[in-house]
C-alpha cells in the first residue's frame, strides 16, 4: 500500500467553481498533514498545513482532516486559471521526514 | 530575505562526469533534503541531514553523495555511478517537521 496516494488527474474545473481534491494516507500516527501547489517548471510552495481534525481555512482555500479515515482534503472556492498546478499532499508520519504523494493536476477551464 | 538558494538552474553532464549542486539556506534550519523529481512523478528522497555533520540514505541514495559541513550548506554530488541523472533536483530545508519544508528553486540537470 502506497503511503501516501492521489489521483494524478487531470482534474478539470470550470472557473468560479470549487475545486477538490483529495489523499489518503496508510500510516494511523501521522500527525501534520499539508498541501504544496507546484507550477510546471517550478518547485513546490506550501500552501496549506493542518495539524487536527476538522477544517481550516485561509482564504479561497480550506484544508480538511479526517485521522479516523486517514482522509485530507483540500478545498479551492472561487477557482481561478492561476489555479492550474499539480497539487501535493505531504504527510508527516515519523519523526525523520516527510512523505509526498505523487500529486494531482488540476487544470482550470476558463 | 531569508531562504534556500540552488544553483545553477541548469546543469549539463558528459557521461561519466561527476557534478556537483549547490544548496545554501540562510533559514537557520537544521534540517536540510535533497530529492529528485522526474517528469509526471512525485519527489524521491536522495538524502537528509538533521544536524551538521550527520547525514542518511533516503530511498534512491545509489550514485549520489552529500556533505553537511556547515549548517547552511548541503552540496549534492551526482556521480558517474547513477546511470539516469537527468531530472529536476530539489533541496529542501526544516525548522522542524510539523511546520513542513521549504524548497529551493530547483536545478534541471541534462546529460549530454
């Protein structure tokens, strides 16, 4: 089993509306979950970290955990066409490192 | 303005050459990461450093090696002995896990 995995996509969606995405993560103590954004050719950027169940949200973007279904989520309202990048979840399982999912391209139709 | 600087941007490699990429943070992180990543795939760990002068394998150390002499400085060396160098190459610096990673811009290294 993967340890941390996302749909590579592409994920389409039409500007103004809320884009999803989602990740799923195998190890049960994880305890720091975050979203990098990446644009192609670029390196990653943090966007997002959540540390308890429940939502948080910083402006356009809300990030959801769920430890019990070892579920995050990240949530974009008002899609933009700057939007278009590839999405990492990352999770902080052990005490040494951090593990990266693959990451979900997510292409805003305008 | 504090943060992790690579370079070059872009390097070219003649087989059997070794090269080195520079990473340098002024973040006065103590942890500091190298990966590697190819096109349409996530990043593979190369190597990390939590503390200067210690230094471990990540999941595709074989044909790379890595010094931690000072604390701002983790330079990667690519050498004759990985076979598919060519990739884009991200060092990464801590302050801790749970506030994440910062990443430098990235160095694109061709072999020529």
């Amino acid at each position: 089993q993967k340890e941390v995995e996302q749909n590579s996509g592409p994920l389409s969606v039409p500007e103004g509306a809320i884009a999803s995405l989602n990740c799923t993560y195998s190890d049960r103590v994880s305890q720091s979950f975050f979203w990098y954004r990446q644009y192609s050719g670029k390196s990653p950027e943090l966007i997002m970290s959540i540390y308890s169940n429940g939502d948080k949200e910083d402006g356009r973007f809300t990030a959801q955990l769920n430890k019990a279904s070892q579920y995050v989520s990240l949530l974009i309202r008002d899609s933009q066409p700057s939007d278009s990048a590839t999405y990492l979840c990352a999770v902080n399982a052990r005490a040494d490192k951090i593990i990266f999912g693959k990451g979900t391209r997510l292409h805003i139709l305008p | 303005d504090g943060g992790i600087t690579q370079s070059p941007k872009y390097l070219f490699r003649k087989e059997g050459q070794n090269v080195t990429l520079s990473c340098e943070q002024n973040l006065n992180h103590d942890a500091m990461y190298w990966y590697r990543q190819d096109p349409g795939q996530g990043l593979r760990l190369i190597y990390y450093s939590q503390i200067v002068n210690d230094f471990q394998k990540g999941d595709i150390a074989e044909g790379y090696s890595v010094s931690r002499e000072k604390k701002e400085s983790f330079p990667l060396t690519v050498t004759s002995a990985q076979k598919n160098p060519t990739a884009f190459y991200l060092c990464a610096s801590s302050i801790g896990q749970v506030y994440g990673y910062t990443f430098g811009s990235g160095t694109r290294l061709t072999v020529v």
